[in-house]
C-alpha cells in the first residue's frame, strides 16, 4: 500500500494501530488553545446523545475553535480512540445537527471533568505498577534503568525516539522518550525520575510514555540502588535490538514529488494546494519538502520523505522541482540502503555503496 499520509499526525509514529471511532453529542466546555511548539489544539467535553458519560475530544485544528462552541451539538466522524480521549485529526469530519440537551446526571458527570493539559500540573508520583494501572492523568515514576536502545529517528528523521527499560520495586516497563529527553547519555544502573508519564497499550504490551512536558532528572536512590533487577524483560522487544538494519535496493521509482508546505506554526507544514495553504490561504512560503513512492528489489513499494530522500540521492538539501530531483534519483539506480520500513515508510537510512550488485 503506498500511503499518502502527508497531514499532520498527533501521535508519536511509533503507535502503529489506530482505532476510529464516531460520536454524537453536545460541548458543554472548550479549553482555550493550547500552543504546544508547533501544534495548536485545544480540547472539550462532549455529552454523547446516547446518554452515556462525557468524552473529552482533543481537537487538533485550531480553526474549529470558533465553531465548535458551548451548547452545539455535534456529529464527528472518524475520531482516532485514545484511552483517555478521542482525537478530531485532519481526517476527521463534523457536522452540525440539531440540539441535544444533555441529561441531567451528564451534566454533573461533566462538571466534575477537568481538561488534561491542568490535570497535567499535579504531577502524581507512583511506582510503576502504579502507573500502568492509572486512569487518572499522568505519572511520575522514580526507577533504575535496566536497558537502554539505541536512538531511532522517526518521522522522516526528524524526531528522535529511544526506549529505556526500568525497574522498581512494583515492577518492570518501558519508557518512551522523544526528542531531547531521548537523546540523553543512559547507562543501566542509572536512577531516574521522569515526571508527565502516561501509560499507553503498544502491541499488547502495557508502556509509559514521555509528554511533551515531561522532565526527566539522574537521581540517587538507596532502596533502588540496591534492588536486583533483570532485563530478560525486554529480550523480545525489537525497540532494544541493536542489530544493524536490514537492507534493501530501491529499483525503480514510481513518483517524486516536490511540494511547497506552509511555515505558520499552527498549519503544522501543511502541503500547499493551488498555490495556497489549504488551511491558513497563506502564499508566502518558499520552503519545500518532498515525497517519493519507490519500488524495492522484493517488489514492495515503499515512501520516503524529504530527509530519506536526499540520503538516497546523495544531495545536501532538496533545492530543485519534482522532475529534477527524479533525474538525481534516476541516476542513483540502483540504489541500496540500509534502514527501516515501518508503515510503508522507510526511515532511519544509510546509502550503501553502490559496490556489490543484485
Ligand atoms: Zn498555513
């Protein structure tokens, strides 16, 4: 499948699955917006028309704020289920229906909610069992590292992700690190405590996942300097494996395409359409990334985007028109690789030299 997943995601790439789902309801509350680096959003409480408890929605178009006020009743379609909320994305849909008046116990159920970004503030420390069995906002866990992976760059090279095994006295997990949390010098035996944790299901596997806001600090713990733990935890869990990354041939390229993105931080590189950001109508952007759809030598096809792309072609930057850049990969075949294949996209590359043939 080749993916045309250009739009702005909300979730770390490394959550594969995604469950969508649909509601019907009415806002009884909207945060203000929240800023957070690049990314706008902002959340409300809605009472499903169904009668059942109230949801918070996480909404990630900030041009919606106007709109999706207090009162209205909504039908929002293609919601991406999250434990705690449900998440309105670029692909997902609404429409305006007539009013429905929540129900009386919805109503008390909905006062007593707060928004996650000011739960977020009372950093709640708990031991590792603690945190994975929580449903009440997020954890912070003082834990000794057990094991440590290497760094991965994911979406498009762009973010760093590295997974760190811990232990305590509770228990075992592993934590999810981004950006510079993740690029951090970790040795096993190391005692840290990281605040803003959340707990997530990846593959079956209960983990803890870092926050934007999360802090992480090299702390000295005598209980847990001293307790016995093992790794054998993680012994089949790929995000520890060191092994060099398999390679492979691109063979033939079947699209390039070189496209403007909009700069505003809130259209979050948004693909220009018409010579226009969809989202802001703003025509000022010189800046451009790129997207190409590539056939291996096993017949799968596979996207790389603008970082993989110039490790393939072997530029420095990216500077020239969708059929330029055709003609440097063109003139690259064939082209081997070492690197990762996750959702269709190849990450994480290294070019080979193009020494030995297949
Ligand atoms: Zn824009």
């Amino acid at each position: 499948m080749a993916t045309q997943n250009t739009c702005t995601t909300t979730t770390p790439q490394h959550s594969v699955s995604t469950t969508t789902t649909d509601l019907t309801g009415t806002i009884t509350k909207t945060s203000e917006i929240i800023q957070n680096k690049s990314k706008g959003h902002f959340y409300m409480h809605v009472c499903p028309i169904s009668g059942q408890e109230p949801i918070t929605v996480n909404v990630f178009n900030i041009y919606k704020h106007d709109i999706f006020t207090t009162g209205r009743t909504l039908k929002l379609d293609n919601l991406i289920q999250k434990p705690d909320s449900l998440l309105y994305t670029s692909k997902s849909k609404h429409s305006f229906v007539k009013t429905f008046q929540p129900t009386a116990q919805q109503q008390l159920q909905a006062e007593k909610m707060h928004f996650p970004h000011t739960q977020a503030t009372v950093a709640t420390k708990r031991t590792i069992s603690e945190a994975l069995d929580t449903d009440s906002g997020r954890s912070t866990v003082c834990a000794k590292i057990v094991k440590v992976s290497p760094v991965k760059h994911v979406r498009d090279g762009t973010l760093p992700v590295r997974s760190i095994g811990v232990a305590d006295e509770s228990g075992t997990t592993k934590i999810v690190l981004f950006k510079d949390l993740a690029e951090q010098a970790f040795r096993e035996g190391d005692i840290i405590t990281c605040t803003e944790l959340y707990r997530k299901t990846f593959q079956q596997t209960q983990q803890l996942t870092a926050h934007a806001s999360s802090q992480l600090q090299f702390v000295q713990d005598d209980d847990l300097l001293f307790l016995e733990t093992s790794s054998t935890h993680f012994d089949d869990d790929p995000d520890f494996s060191r092994s060099n990354p398999p390679s492979h041939t691109v063979q033939e390229i079947i699209f390039v395409d070189v496209y403007t993105i909009c700069t505003k931080p809130p259209c979050h590189k948004k693909k220009y359409q018409q010579g226009a950001c969809p989202l802001c109508q703003s025509t000022e952007s010189n800046k451009t990334s790129a997207r190409a759809v590539l056939k291996l030598q096993d017949g799968t096809t596979v996207t790389a985007f603008q970082e993989t792309l110039r490790h393939l072609a072997d530029i420095k930057e990216i500077t020239s028109t969708s059929n330029e850049l055709l003609q440097l990969l063109i003139d690259n075949l064939p082209i081997q690789f070492s690197g990762q294949i996750v959702n269709n996209v190849v990450q994480n590359v290294h070019k080979l030299p193009q020494s030995s043939q297949v």
